[in-house]
C-alpha cells in the first residue's frame, strides 16, 4: 500500500506535499517531546489523516515481520481467527492482518476516538469489501479470537487493559507496542495478571515462570529492520523521521497450551568484536551472557549475523564456560 493509495480516502485532503510534511513533523512532535498533549491529534481529522499517511503505512511491516518469531501451529490458528483490534486508530493492524490472512471473517475495531472511526471506515470501505467491519466490542464470536492491542495498552493503561481482556474473553492476546522501559513495567504487571489466570506465554518467554528482569534496572524489547517503499522513505527524510529500525515490545499470550518454544531469545546484541560476536540470550527465563566465534563461518553467515537484532530466536549448543559464566556458543541450524 502507498501514499498515493490512501490520498482518496483521507477525511482531510491535503492542499499540498509540504502541507503533508508540517502535519507529519507535528504529529511526530506530539509522540516525541510534547507527550502531555498526545491525545489531541485524535480529535483532529487533518493528523489524523496525515497519522494515516505515515504512522499506518510504516506500522504495518510490523505485523508480519514479528510473525518469524513465532511457532508455525500458532501462526497457523492466528490466521483462521476473528481479529479484534483494541485501540484501532485508523485500523493499522486491521489492514495488516487482512492483507496478511486474506480473511474474509468479520474484523472487529474497538476505538473511542470519532475522527479515528471515520478515518478507519474510509480506508476499509476503500479497500476491502470482502468482510464486515464492525466497529465495537463483539458480544459472542464463534471459533478462536485474537485480541490484538497495537500500541493501545500502553495509552489504556494496565487496569483498563485487562478489564477489556476479561469481558471479551479471546483465545489469544497480541502485544506490539512501544519498545521502552516505561511500557515494559506496565507489560510485567499485566503478564504477572494474565498468568495468574488461564493464560500461558508464547513469546517471548518460553514458560510462565518470572521474568528474570523483573527487579532490575532493564526492559525486554524487541527490534526489526524494514525499508520501506521509497516514497515513504523520501517522507521520513523531509521530516527527519528514521522508520527503517523499529523497536517494540512483543508479547503473546494464550488460552491454550501448546505453543510454547524452547529456542532462546536474542535479548541483546552488544559491540561485536573482531573475533567474535557478543549476546545477550534468554532462555528458560535465565539470562546468559554468549559468544559467537566468527572463526568457521563463511563471509555469508558472518554478514547474516552482523545484522542479527533483539527478539530473533536463537537454537544453539555450548562449546565452552567462559570466565564468569558467559558461554561460547555454536549456533544450531
């Protein structure tokens, strides 16, 4: 999907490209140093609009580029579930899983913002006209649901969250969110909540047992890399925004209990050196500091590695304890 695609859909039609731009570095202001304010774009259908051109656009790689990183039966019963979008906006993820599932079920789009409503309607309308969608809280659905909260938990806040998750009841709940200390501390409260009741963690954590950085000084945070069409790489340009690295916090949780990993999490990659490259790995919720010798590899899996990021799922065997603990590691096919 491009820019020039969504023009005829936007509830304000721009007069110009730089009118575009200013709309965008506004916005881009509001998520970054006018926090206090942010809410007020939601009411404004020229940012909500121009939200619409950027954030949507650049947003969507996300949903299948974090798919990798979990077990295929999961992905699998994902992409037969009916989609509940909590906190939709103008249905980013909405349209991310459509494209991605082809899906011709009902899309369900929880949103309190009227501007974001009517943005949401035009896009589908435009789009799609193969499934319904219904822009409120379903009352009874059949067959496995997906509760997907993308970048909304963090504005809802942890209480409010999880009343939502327990009048709807999903089979499954999907966390993309902000990648920051400060929404992983509200992740913890509401992964202790979750896994108090009936739910078990698929990703990232590979049982239900504590996080083994919930007391410290750090967070859990996930990365991917996309280039994106060179029309919204010449926007983020104009306005100084870099979307090709994007951080998040990813976590999956269900009410089933057969999708869970034993692969070990990228948690950190740190300066590599010119022998090895240095990790930081989660696994069985312990953390281990790890070395990958460069000495074996070919100059293919040496560049494969250098662009290794946080949240890749890592098969390994130990080659050798280090000093104070930290392995040497081989990595698995």
């Amino acid at each position: 999907m491009e820019i020039k695609d969504c023009l005829p859909y936007l509830l304000h039609q721009f007069k110009s490209e730089q009118d575009v731009f200013d709309a965008i570095a506004e916005i881009s202001a509001k998520f970054t140093t006018n926090r206090e304010n942010i809410s007020d774009y939601l009411h404004d259908e020229r940012l909500v609009s121009a939200y619409t051109l950027y954030y949507l656009l650049t947003n969507i790689p996300k949903f299948e580029g974090v798919l990798k990183w979990l077990p295929e039966e999961f992905v699998n019963e994902l992409k037969n579930a009916t989609f509940i979008d909590m906190g939709a906006g103008p249905g980013t993820f909405s349209f991310a899983f459509k494209n991605w599932s082809h899906s011709s079920k009902a899309i369900y789009q929880v949103e309190l913002s009227e501007a974001m409503k009517k943005q949401a309607r035009l896009l589908w309308n435009g789009f799609f006209t193969d499934s319904e969608l219904i822009q409120n809280i379903p009352s009874q659905v059949d067959g496995p649901t997906v509760m997907f909260f993308g970048h909304s938990a963090n504005e809802m806040g942890v209480e409010t969250t999880l009343r939502y998750i327990e009048r709807i009841n999903p089979t499954h709940i999907v966390f993309l969110e902000p990648g920051t200390k400060d929404f992983f501390k509200k992740m913890l409260l509401i992964r202790d909540r979750l896994l108090l009741s009936t739910w078990n963690q698929v990703y990232p954590c590979s049982s239900n047992a504590q996080c083994p950085i919930k007391d410290k000084d750090d967070w859990c945070h996930q990365y991917i890399h996309h280039v994106h069409t060179d029309e919204l790489e010449r926007v983020g340009q104009k306005v100084g925004i870099n979307r090709r690295f994007m951080s998040m916090t990813f976590q999956v949780f269900s009410n089933q209990n057969v999708f869970q990993t034993a692969k070990a999490k990228l948690m950190r990659v740190k300066d590599e050196t010119k022998f090895s490259f240095e990790w930081v790995l989660c696994h069985n919720e312990q953390i281990y500091e790890v070395q990958v010798m460069k000495r074996g590899l070919n100059k293919a899996q040496i560049k494969e590695l250098s662009q290794a990021l946080a949240g890749r799922l890592i098969d390994y065997q130990i080659e050798k304890v280090l000093e104070q603990g930290k392995l040497r590691i081989k990595l698995l096919p």
